[in-house]
C-alpha cells in the first residue's frame, strides 16, 4: 500500500475497513499514520518527537488509539491517547499508564495493560513485570482484573461482551477469554 522508505508496522482497519491506521518512522521516530484500504500517500496524525505506536481505533471510527511517552518522565512508562482521523491535537485517555488498549464495541469500557511484554525474548517470563489485563469502565473509572496467573496476557481484544487475549500461562502462548 505504501512505497515510502522506513519501518512500518501495527497496522490496524477502521472499524468501516475504509482506513489503516499504523505506526511508521519516515522522517523521525515512531509516529501514527493512516492510509485508505485503496493505498497512495499516507497521512501523519501526530507531530511530536516522542514514541507512538497505533493500538486500534474508537468504535465509531473517528479517532485513532495510540500508545505514546508522549506525557512520560520514563521510556518505558507509555500512556495511551486517541488523535482525531480528521487530524488534531492528541487526547490522553484517564489512565497513569497503559501499553496496550482495546476498546469494547459501545465504547464505555478499554481492556488494557500497564506494561508492555517481556516475552519477545524471554520466553515464559514470570518476573515482577508479567502484564496483567484490566479492563477500565471509562464513566466511573473503575477497574476489574481478569483473573491473572503469573503469566504474560496481552494483546487484549473484545468480540461482543468477551475480552480475547494471549497468555503463556500454560508455557506456550495461546489464545484464551
């Protein structure tokens, strides 16, 4: 779709399959674009020198879902914002931290987690940083942990009222809800 030199990658359809948001370095670090599903020239929502890395999209299609040190004292401490498809200003969504996020199909509810893996190259980790998956109601704030082993769960993901995600605690990483 894309013949620009550099890194592409985390490429995620709008929920009408009419865009692909990704993250990709063309003329500085990791940044959140978007492409139509057609092809041609990508279009760059975010305009800052801090990490970004597309997460998906809000249910309506209107905003795109990134992970950014945008806010951070730490590189490793990511937060997650929306950036209108329209293009615009960032907005932080009300979590401290988060690395990856997936919104519910209503939009009132985000299953995320607070680090990123470990597992990329430690297989079956089990330290101190093992990311557990919460799931935040975004009116009241309130949060519920899925029921976590010492285990990596990530890649959060919602069909219907249920949160699909990876997790290892079985010693081989597998899908589970």
């Amino acid at each position: 779709l894309t013949a620009q030199k550099g890194p592409k990658s985390s490429p995620y359809f709008s929920p009408d399959g009419q865009w692909i948001a990704f993250t990709a370095s063309y003329d500085s670090g990791p940044s959140v674009y978007v492409i139509s599903r057609e092809g041609g020239s990508p279009r760059r929502l975010t305009y800052h020198p801090n990490v970004d890395y597309v997460r998906g999209w809000t249910p309506d299609g209107k905003k795109v879902l990134f992970a950014s040190t945008l806010k951070s004292y730490h590189p490793r401490s990511t937060q997650l914002f929306t950036v209108p498809l329209a293009g615009g200003l960032p907005e932080p969504l009300p979590l401290d931290m988060a690395f990856r996020g997936a919104y519910s199909p209503d939009g009132k509810k985000l299953a995320y987690t607070r680090f990123g893996e470990s597992f990329w190259t430690w297989k079956r980790y089990r330290g101190g940083t093992t990311p557990a998956i919460w799931v935040v109601d975004l009116e009241t704030l309130d949060h519920v942990e899925i029921p976590h082993e010492n285990a990596s769960d990530t890649f959060p993901c919602w069909l219907g009222e249920d949160v699909y995600f990876l997790s290892d605690r079985d010693d081989s990483m597998n899908v589970y809800r």
